[in-house]
C-alpha cells in the first residue's frame, strides 16, 4: 500500500453546535440521512456530527482540495457492526480520488466535550 494523502481536522464542538442552532437545515445539507440516523439516538448527537464534518475536511485535505471541491453529501462516515469507521466517497469525489491514484482509506475519528478529530490516510 502506498500512501497518497493524508489528512486531519479538528473541529470546536462548541461553535459547531451554535452554528447548527443558528442554521437549522445545516444538518441536512452537511450529512447524509445515514449520518443523522446513527446519531439521532446519542445524548448529544452534536459530538458525533462534529466529527463527521471534521472526516469530510479531513479526506479534502488527504486529496490536497480545499472546500468545495465535492458536496458534503459525496462523502461520508459509516460503521462497521464492530463499531469501526470507515468512509462513503461517491460523485465528483470518487472522481477526484481516482485521478489521484486513490483507491481506498483509512479513517479515525474520535471527540471529547470540547473538539472532535478525524485523521484520513488515502492510499
């Protein structure tokens, strides 16, 4: 396996979730129907989107793209029954990665109350 990218982003849980009660429908438009369901269940659901919005950032920069070279909905974290991580990529960012030789990837996403981090090696 050869390393082509990696990335990590660490996103303040605290000003995501007043952007998320400032815009409401962020939630839809930043996370996939699959996203919302696993998190509907939590305490604080805020944790877990943080952190998923720090993998898409994070898989952005493991492809040396800023924001907004892909939708945030062609990108995303599911689980594994065993709990693991691992990414969703489709769309124009499947596109992107094939044309960078990219052919899978490794996710870890962790969060306390304060920050939530997402570190993405693509290979």
């Amino acid at each position: 396996m050869t390393i082509k990218g990696i990335g990590v982003d660490a996103v303040d849980i605290e000003r995501f979730r007043t952007s998320l009660a400032r815009t409401p429908s962020m939630r839809e438009r930043l996370f996939t129907d699959e996203e919302l369901a696993y998190v509907a269940p939590k305490i604080d659901p805020v944790r877990s989107l943080a952190a998923r919005f720090a993998a898409r950032e994070a898989v952005m920069k493991a492809m040396g793209l800023g924001l907004g070279a892909f939708g945030f909905h062609e990108v995303w974290v599911t689980r594994a029954q065993s709990g693991e991580p691992s990414l969703r990529v489709t769309g124009r960012a499947a596109e992107l990665a094939t044309e960078r030789g990219i052919t899978g990837w490794h996710l870890s996403i962790t969060h306390t109350d304060l920050v939530a981090i997402a570190y993405v090696v693509a290979h």
